[in-house]
C-alpha cells in the first residue's frame, strides 16, 4: 500500500488513500450514492455477509469515506480508521464498540465539557463504570486501574488548560491492567503528536477541528488497530452514525494543507502566549509553549511543537472575562476551535457549562478563564483586538 512505503507526513497528507476511478481523476471523487449496484445476486449475498469485499450501503461503505479513512490512519500510522458523523460519535462508537455492563473507564477530569457528559449521564446509566483523576497525577491513574478497568481515556494536551500527559507512561499503566488507553488528539493532529507510536491504542479526532482547519464540516474519526476499528465497524454499519461522503471530501482537502497550517497555527500561538504573559491584567497564560508551563519539557518530547490553543485568566471574575471576549472585533465569539479564524470562548459557561460547579472547580475551569483557538490572522492584530478588552479591565 502507498503508506507502507515510508513517505513523510507531508506526502502522505496528499496522497494516501486515493483510489482513482475508471475515469481518472486527479481530485479524489466525490460518490454522492445512498446503495450499490451488484452484478448479481450471488454477489450480493457475498457481500452482505461479509464474504465478498466491496461497497454494501454509503452508511458503512462509502468510497470517499473510505478515502479520508486510509488516508488519516496513514498519518497516524494506524493499520485501520473508522469516520463517524462527529468526534462525539466516535468516542460513543468506542464505547459502544469495546464496552459493557461492568466495565470500568478511566477518564481524565480535563476532558471536553461533552465528553463528560457522555460518560456520567449516559454510559453510567448502562452500567459502566467511570471514574476521573488529575492528567498528570501517575499514581492516580495506576491506583484508580482495577481487574474491570477496559479503557483509560485522555486528551493531551487538554481542553482548555493545556495539561499534558506521558502517554508512553500511560500506555503501560493501560496494558499492565489490561486496558486499552485511548488518547483524544484533537488539539495536535498527526502533524505534532503521533500517540500510537507511543503505546496508545486508539487515537480519536472531531475532525471538525485542524483536520478540516476551516470551520466547514462535522466529522469524527477513531484510528487503530484493525482489529479493534473491525468491531467498531459493526456498530456503524448497526447504529449508523456515519460521516457524510461530502464532509469527507472536504476533510480529504483538510487534510492537505494540515502540515502548513499547524505550523503557522502554533508560531502564532507562541508569540501569542508569550505576549499575554506580559500583560498586567492576565494573571496566568496555559500553553505548553513557555517555558514555565509544569509539563513543557513533556510536551517538547512528545510533540513536535505546542499547538494551537492557549487559555489565560485574568484578573476578576466572569464580568472581566466576558468584557476581554465581547471588546473583540476579529476574534470571533465561538466555541468551535481549529479554524484559520482565530476564536475566543468562556469554557465555564459554554463548553463545560454542563458541569457542575464542584466538577468545574476539580477541572480548572474558572469564572476568569479564556480559552483562545489561534488561527492564521496577523498576529500583531491579534493582540491589538485583545488589547481593546483588557485595557478596559
């Protein structure tokens, strides 16, 4: 297969997965079909049960799915990929997939505000189990593990403060107990962190963030072993939370630039931070970027740079946070992250407003912080449409 040859992230970005139609296209096509044609019926009945590769119906097997799937587990360097409609539905697809009544997760608390929300309201109401610990405590993670434990499940670095995890440590605390661990990588992408390399065992994206890098589409998709992205197939093809053909066309394209644009995306987020950090009415600047952040030597380790996204407080509480967030006239007032647009959010009371204040409290998330998603703008305007609110504080 193309990605067994050795090419770099680069060309991979560009040219794994594409399967050219008899009509030779240079773009990837785009198969804009619901069913498939069988030459027969014997094949057909081949194919439903299994025995006979090919396409079936566009919820589990769509050919520019199919695309965007080889091609992200090329960068991941995973055997197989399973994309789903949204990152939410491949983590419940994971869950789904892998779990059962009993069963027990590990969840870091600096996880998105939903994804707790996933495992508290409704995989505890099946009968799973779901404890949390700090990211970065290891002897809470190796004293939380148990005979039950199947999963542990992380990002790194975190949402929105930026921890990071020693996933290789991780990994061995997963697989000594058993356990798969699953590492969320939204924030780095393939073209910074490549957690299967260091022991993970799935690697989960909302590839609605950098994989698109455009704001365009929802998407989700899980990268692993084939053996495990296998069962995750059979709850796609049953439960149908499926990505459109569409959406992986546009990802497909994402996809290319993804290198270029996290580079330019984490240049400005350094000199982002650093000049926050010099500000007089921030109190703390999270990013694993500066020197002074308690995992940056981690970071610099693991990853090939820090990333995209920066959280700060300043000095008050909520009135000062929302002041800095609606004084903005280029940064744009949304929870979505991984646009060339550079964003701006109140994580207390937008992506994790669903938490309670004692869950809030437990994860860092205060009345005071703000979580910024650094796009591709000049950064010097940047700070000057920062400036506007906090030189009102």
């Amino acid at each position: 297969m193309f990605e067994d040859d050795g090419y770099a992230l680069e060309t991979l970005a560009v040219r794994a997965g594409q399967v050219r139609s008899p009509e030779g296209e240079h773009s990837e096509a785009l198969y804009l079909t619901s069913s498939y044609v069988f030459p027969s019926a014997a094949e057909a009945a081949a194919r439903f049960t299994g025995e006979s590769s090919g396409n079936v119906y566009s919820r589990y097997t769509n050919p520019t799915v199919r695309m965007f799937e080889e091609r992200i587990a090329a960068l991941e360097g995973g055997e197989a990929a399973v994309a789903t409609s949204s990152g939410m539905a491949a983590i419940l697809s994971i869950c789904m997939a892998l779990l059962k009544s009993g069963d027990r997760v590990i969840c870091s608390r600096s996880v998105f505000g939903t994804t707790t929300a996933l495992f508290g309201r409704y995989m505890e109401k099946f009968g799973v189990r779901v404890s949390y610990v700090d990211l970065t405590d290891m002897d809470a993670w190796k004293q939380a593990v148990d005979g039950s434990t199947k999963l542990l499940f992380m990002e790194t670095p975190s949402n929105p403060l930026c921890e990071v995890a020693d996933i290789r440590a991780l990994a061995e605390v997963a697989h000594s107990a058993g356990a798969q661990l699953v590492v969320d990588n939204c924030f780095c992408t393939p073209a910074l962190q490549r957690p299967l390399s260091l022991g993970a065992d799935i690697v989960v994206h909302s590839a609605t963030k950098f994989l698109d890098g455009q704001g365009r589409t929802l998407g989700g998709v899980a990268v692993g072993r084939k053996e495990i992205m296998d069962e995750l197939v059979v709850f796609l093809r049953t439960a149908g939370p499926s990505m459109s053909p569409f959406n992986a066309w546009v990802f497909l394209k994402g996809l290319e630039t993804l290198k270029l644009r996290m580079q330019a995306h984490c240049t400005n987020a350094l000199d982002l931070a650093w000049w926050l950090d010099e500000q007089e009415m921030v109190e703390r600047v999270n990013y694993t970027g500066l020197p002074k952040h308690p995992q940056h030597r981690l970071a610099r380790e693991q990853q090939d740079a820090f990333g995209a996204v920066l959280s700060f407080t300043v000095r008050g509480g909520r009135e000062q946070a929302w002041k800095v967030i609606d004084s903005c006239k280029i940064l744009s007032c949304t929870a979505n992250l991984g646009d060339a647009k550079s964003t701006i959010v109140h994580p207390a009371t937008t992506t994790h407003g669903r938490l309670s204040d004692e869950d809030k409290a437990r994860a860092g998330i205060t009345e005071n912080l703000i979580r910024i998603s650094v796009g591709l703008e000049n950064v010097e305007d940047l700070k000057r449409d920062l400036m506007r609110g906090l030189s009102q504080l």
